[in-house]
C-alpha cells in the first residue's frame, strides 16, 4: 500500500548521495596520489642502492 501523508524528501538524499560520492572520489584520487609517491620513492632508493 501506498503511504498516506507527507511526501519523501528526496533532496537531502540527492543532496547526501553527491556528497558522499565526492567524498569517495576525493579519497580514490588520494590513495592514488600515495602509491605514485610511494612507487616514486621505492624507485628512486632502488637506483641509489644499485649506484
């Protein structure tokens, strides 16, 4: 059956869900960001060792 009374607040949800997708997205780029540094690192400590 269908609910009687108020409608659904469907903003806040849009409002949540753009939120919590940037905020994912932000972290992904981040974890990104720290392997290439890491790689980068590695990278250059192995041809200092080698030298």
């Amino acid at each position: 059956m269908a609910k009687k009374g108020h409608a659904k607040n469907t903003k806040n949800k849009a409002k949540h869900a753009k939120l919590m997708a940037r905020k994912k997205n932000k972290q992904k780029s981040e974890q990104q960001l720290r392997e290439e540094r890491l790689k980068a690192i590695i990278q250059q400590a192995n041809s200092t060792q080698i030298n």
